[in-house]
C-alpha cells in the first residue's frame, strides 16, 4: 500500500482553447477542497517540440497527492476523470486526452521513458507496454494519444528546473483582449530581472500569451518565491479567476543533445554540435538566413528563421571558417532551426583591393588576369595582383540567442547559464 498516488493529464486542449494546465489548476483547488494533501507544485513538463501529434506548446501536467486509503485514490480518480470529461475540448479531432495514476516508486525505468518523450518520439504502444508493466491506471479520450505526455509528466527527472506561475481569467472574458497593465510588467522586470525572466521581448510584454486560452499571463523564474513576488507586482483590470505556480522543465536545455558527429544526427532530434561555418550565410525567400556548418563527418544545413527577427542579423555577420557550437532542433527537411550559438573562434575576414601606383592613384583592372593600369599616369602592372586588407568583425566570441517570442519552452536562455 502506498501512501501517494501520481496523477498525469495530457492533451485537454485544443488550438482554438483550453488549456491543460488550466483544468488541472481547477481539479487541484476541488481535490484540496475535498481536504486531499497535494504535494509538492504540481509539474508542467514540455515533450519533443517535434512530436508528430503535439497539443500547443506540447506540455504536459502532472501532480501527487497523499492519500490514506485506497478509497481516497478510488475517490481522486473520480473526481479527476470527472472534471477531464467535463472541461476537455472533445469536439476537437485533434484532442485526445490522456489520464494516467500511478502508485508506487519512479523508476530508473520510467525516467528513461520520460526522457525519451522529450528527446524522441514515442509510440502509444510503447507507453501502454510500460504503464502495464508498472501497473500504472491509463484512462484514454478517444484514441488517447494523450497518455504518452501523461506518463512522461509522472516520470520525468528534474535535476534543472524553472518555475511558471499562470494566472487564469473568468471564463467570460476567454478571447477578449487581454487587460494588463504593462506598466507595472515593465516595473516588475526592473525589480526581478533575471530571477523571472521572458518578461519583456525587445520591450514588449512578453508574459502575456496571444490565443484565446484561459491564461491572463504566465511569470517564469527560478524559484517559487520569485514568480509569487512577480505576480504580486503586477495590476491587471480584469478580475484573476486563480493561479497556480508549476514546477517545469521549461528553459533547461532538456530536450538538447550533445553530439560530437554532425552525421550522428537525425531528423526530429535536438542537439549541440560543434562545426566550421562552410559558407557565408545568405538570406533567401521569407527572410530565412541559412548557412551550412561542417565538421570531418559531414555538412548540416543551419537556419535562422524569420521568427527569430533580429537573431538573423547576428547569423548574417557570420563568415566562412567560424567555429561555432549550434543549438537547435532538426526539422522534417533536415535543417537546423538554430535556437542559439556560441562563436569559439572567429576566422579572419579581408577586403581586397586594386593596388596604388606609384603616382599615388588606385590602378584599375586591365582585364581578367591583364593585372592593372594607371588612369592618370598610364602606368602597367602586368604581374600585379589585389591586395588583401584585414576587415574588423561586427562580431565577438560569446553566445547569441533568439528572442524570447522564438524561443522554445524548453530552450535554455543565455541568462541562465552562469
Ligand atoms: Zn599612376
């Protein structure tokens, strides 16, 4: 008998609504009403941004509470079921909910799993064998897709974490817009950056989301403490339904690979590579700038998106020859969407230019491999060639980012590195 159960939602939602950490946020403020101890802050967890069938954002939640009999776990169960049956966008065919409870120990097992989900894709089937063989209770919506994220939810490690606190509307306000007062973000980022961060995005609100789901706006930082502060500075003039803090792996490189082989990878993976820049970056339709990256093993395509706005800049100014480590996702045509990178060596870059004549003038071309000749004083240099002037780079060694609007929840920012 043990004295926890485990509970894991995934794929509430939908693309025009809801939210799955928004039904959990109203099952954990029943369940404490029925007096059940949660424990812990219930977790947030993001999947592989390139699962095949993601919710938006592809994020999973899970949460534990004490119970003192089996009929409390009998009871949650219900309560949980009910409340999912209730609030999940159904009619969406992409909607598939998932509910998993488990009562025992996370295994070395499970972890494994759960670190799968995040760095590669997992079939159902793989997810009922497991859930089976540790005896976890799966309940599936429809097809049920949803118990993969479900069970990675219960399972997933968290030796890096970041929390995000989500302040939730009243319905009737779900799809109006949204009234912040920026103000008061701006003020709160000046007292809390960098212990919350993704506050702003060039100067604009950054915490405030832009569909239609039940979230006024979600505060990320490092510790509880820290987003509760955020939020408490923060005004608003529409009424907060509730809020809840989560414990996530968002912004902990979790989903990154390192790999020291370019032709290690593989399509749907996100990784860490180091290679040579092997041509200078070029921009092409859509405003994408794309550049290969080499190593001894092989060549990969490299692209900064038009998302990634001024990220792009920074990509351009980088030449042949740079040695850079990338970080990024590989998408279903092979290439790298960056998410950032760190110059560790800056190759050098030259001008070139016609030599000066004697008489002090700059010579002009005398054709293709003719060398050169005055305008001025008519003098010839038959065996002359340009000469290469070193050009100052509008670049440094150091890491470069994509803003926060671009970044995937999973990805790390600078700022946390130290
Ligand atoms: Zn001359």
């Amino acid at each position: 008998m043990f004295n926890n159960i485990y509970v894991g939602i995934d794929d509430t939602d939908s693309q025009t609504g809801m939210c799955t950490t928004y039904i959990t946020s109203v099952i954990l403020d029943k369940l404490k009403s029925c007096g059940y101890n949660i424990k812990g802050y219930p977790r947030l967890i993001r999947l592989n941004p390139f699962a095949k069938f993601k919710t938006r954002g592809n994020g999973a939640v899970s949460f534990k509470i004490n119970i003192k009999s089996e009929n409390d776990a009998i009871n949650i169960k219900k309560i949980v079921l009910n409340y999912i049956e209730d609030l999940s966008q159904l009619q969406d065919e992409r909607t598939n909910p998932g509910v998993v409870f488990f009562q025992g120990k996370i295994s070395a097992e499970l972890e494994r799993y759960a670190m799968k989900t995040i760095r590669d894709i997992v079939p159902l089937k793989e997810t009922l064998a497991l859930a089976h063989k540790i005896g976890a209770d799966v309940y599936k919506f429809k097809n049920g897709r949803g118990i993969i994220g479900a069970l990675a939810a219960i399972g997933c490690p968290l030796p890096d974490k970041t929390y995000e606190l989500l302040a939730y509307r009243l319905p009737e306000n779900y799809g109006k817009k949204r009234m912040i007062d920026y103000d008061s973000v701006r003020l709160m980022n000046e007292k809390m950056y960098p212990q919350t961060f993704d506050n702003l995005d060039n100067g604009y609100i950054a915490i405030e989301p832009h569909t239609p789901c039940p979230i006024l706006y979600g505060i990320r930082g490092e510790s509880p403490d820290m987003v509760l502060e955020a939020h408490n500075l923060i005004k608003t003039m529409e009424k907060i339904e509730r809020y809840r803090v989560y414990e996530t792996n968002q912004h902990t490189d979790m989903h990154i690979v390192k790999i020291d082989k370019i032709a290690h990878m593989k399509k749907y993976g996100c990784y860490c590579v180091r290679g040579i820049v092997d041509d200078n970056p070029h921009t092409i339709e859509g405003g994408h700038v794309i550049f290969t990256l080499k190593d001894a093993s092989g060549k990969l395509e490299c692209a900064a998106y038009e998302p990634t706005k001024k990220f792009r800049e920074t990509t351009r100014k980088l030449i042949k020859g740079d040695e850079i480590i990338v970080y990024g996702g590989i998408g279903n045509k092979g290439t790298l969407n960056m998410e950032k990178f760190c110059i560790q060596n800056l190759s050098t870059l030259y001008r070139e230019e016609n030599p000066i004549c004697d008489c002090g003038r700059r010579m002009k071309s005398a054709g293709k491999n003719k060398g050169f000749k005055c305008l001025k004083c008519g003098q010839k240099l038959r065996e002359g060639t340009k000469i290469r002037l070193e050009v100052k780079r509008d670049l440094k060694k150091g890491c470069y980012e994509v803003p926060p609007s671009a970044r995937r929840h999973l990805s790390k920012p600078l700022v946390r590195f130290t």
